[in-house]
C-alpha cells in the first residue's frame, strides 16, 4: 500500500544525533559533556591514497636496469617531493612522492606508494550533552529546539546566525537583498531562481542558505557551492512553506545547525536545519511515525498543486480513480481558496 511521506516541523523537541566517523578512529568526548558546535569531539585518518609507479617509463629504462635507481626501502617514510628513484641520464630524470607516506612494494620496475592519508576531524555540529558514545566510532548528542526537515541538501554542513533575506515566504533571493550584515550568517529565503546568486553568497561570504525551492538550472551551482544548501519543497517554482518561513522569521538572530544532507528513505535523513533554544517547560521527541488522519496537516507533493498546504476532511474506503486512469488509495484535502481536491496518498507530505 502506498504511504505518505512525513516532514517535521516542531517548534520545540528533544533532538538526539549520532555524530559518526568515517573511519575508525577515537571519540574524545565522555557521556555527560557538554559541548559547542565547534567543538572537536573525535578523530580518525582517512583512506590513503595508492599510486602506482611505472618507475622504469619514468625514468627511460628498461625494468630491470630501473631497478638500479630505487632510492628506497620498503616500509621507508618518505616526505612529499623526496626522490623515489633516480636521477637518472644528462636530464636527471627523477620520479618523487606525491604526498607524505611509505613504499610498499617494488620491483620490475614499478613502486608501489601509501601516501599518509588525511588527518580528519569530527566536529559535534550543534550544541548539546553527549548521552552515549560508540568507541572509536560515534557520539550521541542531544539537545532542545525547534527542527525542520527539507527535501534536498548539497550534502554540506555548517553553524551559523539566521538572517531573512525576503519579507515573505514566495519572495525571490536577489543580489540587492545581500548586505555587509548577511556576513557569516545562514540566509533564509522563499525561492531562489538565478544560479549566479550562489557567486554572490560565496563573495560575503555566508554560511548557508536555507530556501524553498529553485529551478533544476541551479542544481550544479548548488551542489558546488561550499556551504549547505537545503530546500524546503524541493525544485521548481514553490514558495517556502508559511510556517517553517514564519518558524525561521520568529528566531532570526538565533544560532542554527545545518545538515544539508541528502536524503535516504532507507537510512530514514533527510536534510535538517535544528535551532538550539532554551529548554522552557517540556519538549518531546518527534514521533517518527504518524498515522494519516481526518484533520491532519498535510502538504501536496506533486502538481498541479505541488506545495500547497491543507487539511485531511476524508479518507475515502477503497481505491480511487485518478486523471491518469489509475485506481490508488487517496485522501481529500481542503486547500484554502483552491477548495477540497482528491490526492493520491503517496503524494502527500504529513507536517508534524
């Protein structure tokens, strides 16, 4: 049976993450600290790099006078541009290490090399207490505040101050809305149309950009942007919905973490933007399944009404014909001034 999608929108709940490394390594934070976004919370290598070395085509020879010209034993350190082999003839002829790293085999003329791999580092991403920790793989991190989900990310991150760049939820982000003040923030606007504009958030620079939709056309400068990119409702000509436009209008000036990472119904991410706020009264964990029913709010995901906003009025028993001559479980739903429409379950998104 088909099954809606579900999009959190919550003002105020419990946020729990897995903060993982790549690569085996080790967490060195305990259960119980506290830590800040920037906050380095484990660290590993990353993969080394192989390289192959045809050691006598480098250097002229044949394999077995190459030979001759190792410069190195096996397991040696080398530094970056050491000789490897060589020189060799009136051109000194030489071939050097890449990167720093270690021989790991030679012979017939060729050389294999392990550079050293990339030191990388882990950094906790938002403010919060660590509530479990995996050893040498991943800490938990929980915090309060206010959690939206979005429909496509560049697969970046960052941490930075909200700032609206449009007055309303279907205003377009242009040049003339980036000032001096949108320096290091995370831009908030209803669409963006031109890829050009991603120049100009590069040149302040801003930490991200949180919109509603843009067109396909800006899909390749987003995705080679440096900072997260997340939308709301995806690609096309849609306004940011009014209440998560309203959510970020409502704590502009507040720190939020953003995962633009891209989303995975098999893992269960999505792209998320999180605002740490005060814990006043209680909050909850979002529920991670929520039934579809009357009175239900609810978003429509496809055309012609892609993006709209309404409520479940019923729940029609049995499979429904639609336009294209396919009989499919369907919901109708009240959309404001378009009135009640009939729309595939499976096209709907549930607002939690």
């Amino acid at each position: 049976m088909d099954l809606p999608h579900q999009t959190h929108v919550s003002l105020l709940v419990v946020i729990r993450r897995a903060r993982v490394l790549p690569a085996r390594g080790s967490i060195i934070v305990r259960v119980n600290q506290k830590v800040a976004p920037s906050d380095v919370i484990g660290r590993t290598t990353l993969a080394p790099a192989h390289y192959l070395f045809d050691i006598a085509h480098g250097l002229g020879l044949p394999p077995a006078k190459a030979d001759r010209y190792l410069r190195r034993e096996l397991g040696e350190k080398v530094s970056s541009g050491d000789i490897l082999a060589g020189p060799v003839g009136w051109m000194r002829r030489v071939v050097r290490a890449p990167e720093e790293g270690r021989v790991v085999l030679q012979g017939d003329g060729r050389l294999l090399y392990e550079g050293l791999g990339e030191a990388f580092e882990l950094k906790a991403a938002l403010p919060g207490t660590v509530i479990g920790e995996e050893p040498d793989v991943s800490a938990t991190i929980e915090t309060v505040g206010a959690l939206v989900e979005g429909i496509w990310g560049n697969g970046r991150q960052e941490f930075g101050v909200l700032r609206m760049t449009t007055q309303n939820s279907a205003g377009t982000l242009g040049a003339t809305d980036l000032n001096i003040e949108m320096r290091g923030a995370v831009a908030v606007a209803g669409r963006v149309e031109d890829p050009n504009i991603f120049r100009s958030l590069a040149a302040l620079p801003v930490r991200g950009l949180i919109c509603g939709s843009m067109p396909s056309a800006c899909i390749s400068a987003a995705q080679a942007a440096e900072i997260p990119v997340i939308l709301t409702e995806g690609f096309g000509n849609i306004p940011m919905n009014s209440a998560i436009f309203e959510l970020f209008a409502t704590n502009v000036g507040r720190e939020a973490s953003l995962n633009a990472q891209q989303t995975d119904h098999w893992k269960g991410v999505r792209p998320e933007v999180i605002i740490p706020l005060p814990a006043v009264g209680s909050a909850d964990v979002p529920a991670e399944a929520v039934q579809l029913v009357v009175g239900r709010r609810v978003r429509v995901l496809r055309a012609p009404h892609a993006g709209r906003e309404g409520s479940v009025v019923s729940l029609p028993q049995g499979l429904m014909a639609i336009p294209n001559g396919i009989r499919v479980p369907c919901a109708d739903v009240e959309l404001g001034e378009i009135g009640l429409v009939r729309v595939p379950i499976a096209n709907l998104d549930i607002l939690e």
